[in-house]
C-alpha cells in the first residue's frame, strides 16, 4: 500500500497523472487500471483518473501485482485466407491486438484462433502461441501463424534471413514527387515518448531498417503507395513516412492530422477536408513465404478492407477525381 496526502501545490492535478508521477515504476496505463479495479482510493473512496485534487486530500494505491496473462479461447470471427497441415494465413482487422500484452488480455489474434479450436505451435511460449512476426494493433491484413513447432522454427528463420516477401498499401500525407523511392533509417526506441520510435541519432541502440515504396496514385494532396518491407522493425512504416514528413493517414501518433471531418493536414490549409477514419490506412496486402516443409512458394492477398476502399471514393469525390481512377490504382488488391 502507498500512501499519500495532497499538498498545496500538487491542488488541481488530475489523479491519474498525479500518481503516475509519484510512482513512476507504474505506467498511466497500469495506474488506470488500478483506477478501474478500485485499487487507487481518494479519502477511502474508488474514483476517476481525472478526478481534481483538493489539498489535504489522502490518496492509497494498492498496487497489487496482475494476475498472470495467458492466452484464452474466444469465439471471435476471423477470416482465414490459406490454411494447410503446418500453416495459416488470416485477415487481421484493425483494432485487433495480435496478442496479450499489458493492458490487453482479450479480444486478441490469439485468442480467436484458440476460440476455432486450432492447433498452434507452442514456439511463441504461453502469450504468443504460433506468432512468427506481428501486425501493429490498427494495421489490418494478411499474418501468418504457425500450427506446429517446425514451421514455427523455419518460418522464424525465413524472417530473419528476409526471405519472406511482405507488402502493404498505405495513404501518406503530401505528395511524393518521385515515382519510387527507398528508405534506408535505422530505428531506435523513442526515450522521451516510450510507445514510439524514432530515426533520430539519440543514443538509443538503433536497428538497420529498409523500406521500398512506388507511387500508385496521387490524390490531391495525398498518396496512395504500395510498400515492401524488407526488414521488420517495430512501427517501420510508419515511422519511416514520418520521417519524410509524409504520416501515413490516420496515424496520430506520428504527426499525422487527426481525421475528423474539417480536419486538415498541419501547413496543407490547400487540401481538402478528410472524410471521418477510425483508424491508420495501413494494410498488409500480400505476404509469400516458402511452405516450411515442401518449399513451395506460396503467395497470399488480403483484400483492402471495405472501410479503406470507401475512404479512398470518399477523398476521390472531395478532389473531384473519378472513382475509375482508384480502381485502377487497386487493381490487383480488391
């Protein structure tokens, strides 16, 4: 139990930011969950993280350790896209966490593919049963997933030689002026902001990253870009646009604007408003890789999801672009 009492010149903060600063070996996701546990009390009462100070007030935080994660059956929907004896392909959507981490227990990759029943190599330990590689959380598309211990084993050594052929669409902000391109920064752990990565030179150990990008259709202000990711770093995409000072749609967390209709990109006053979108235009299109038994090459396409297909029509119309324009730019990838 920690306790504390409020002084005069801590009056007015919130209770979540307030503990998080006092206790700073607890994340504000972790303070808030105490906070929904009833674990962190104001004057022997559960209350809200944002909750106002007043001096004098006693705050407890009872920071009990988490019960121990693992990975649970649930019957979520999931498209698959190939299956066979040692291996399956899925159609990940956006807003679903591959697997169980802090904070996020349910709703995740894993645990639809145990709710189907499905047999998993046991490679990935107790949380990430059959991952080989990962999709960020908003990213939607096509991941593989291992069934048993030896496609596990060499499917882990085709990611690691870059062996697997990864591609993605993604909407930037700008235009490209140049038809290709390719992006060679390495990337390191954001210090200051720990949930993100960086390019900058800051002393952080630094990884090598490769990203290789063509123009597939320019949009007003916007492009419309198809991506080979040759390494896999966390957030590589993303950051890597960033980088260029071209975010990808949607992704707030590196610059870009947030896309609320009127919303327009910071110094783009020229473009127009951005239809509503809940999420990054990011998607996993195509992912080959060799059969770990046989070593035939297999190839599989997740369509572009509905919900980034009436997003692009929606900006088309706003840009007085015909719709026969993006259909042509997707061909291939519906």
């Amino acid at each position: 139990m920690h306790p504390f009492v409020v002084e005069a010149a801590d009056a007015g903060q919130r209770l979540d930011r307030y503990v998080a600063a006092r206790l700073p070996e607890l994340s504000r996701t972790r303070v808030q969950e105490l906070i929904e546990r009833g674990l962190l009390r104001v004057d022997g009462q559960a209350t809200k993280g944002s909750h106002r100070l007043r001096a004098g007030e006693r705050i407890e935080v009872d920071a009990q350790p988490r019960p121990p994660l693992r990975a649970e059956p649930e019957a979520i929907p999931l498209e698959i896209l190939y299956e066979d004896d040692d291996v399956l392909v899925a159609n990940k959507p956006a807003g679903m966490t591959v697997h169980a981490g802090a904070g996020q227990a349910r709703g995740t990759l894993v645990n639809a593919l145990l709710g189907r029943g499905q047999n998993i190599s046991q490679g990935g330990g107790i949380l990430r049963p059959g991952i080989v590689h990962r999709l960020d959380k908003e990213t939607s598309g096509a991941i593989v997933v291992a069934k048993n211990d030896m496609a596990h084993a060499r499917l882990g050594e085709a990611f690691q030689r870059r062996e697997v052929k990864k591609t993605y669409l993604a909407l930037v902000e700008g235009r490209l002026t140049e038809a290709s391109g390719r992006i060679e920064l390495a990337i390191a752990r954001d210090p200051k902001r720990r949930v993100r990565m960086t390019t900058r030179k800051i002393g952080s150990p630094a990884r090598a990253a490769r990203t290789d990008w063509r123009v597939l259709a320019h949009l007003a202000g916007y492009t419309l870009v198809e991506v080979q990711l040759h390494t896999g770093r966390t957030h590589q995409i993303r950051v890597h646009f960033s980088a260029l000072r071209h975010p990808v749609v949607g992704d707030t967390l590196y610059g870009a604007s947030a896309t609320r209709p009127g919303a327009q990109p910071r110094g783009r006053a020229q473009q127009p408003s951005l239809p509503a979108l809940e999420r990054n235009f990011l998607h996993a299109a195509r992912l080959g890789f060799a059969q770990p038994r046989t070593g035939v090459w297999i190839e599989v396409a997740a369509p572009l999801p509905v919900e980034l297909r009436n997003y692009l029509r929606r900006l088309a119309a706003a840009t007085g672009e015909e719709p026969s324009h993006i259909d042509a730019a997707l061909r291939g990838y519906l």
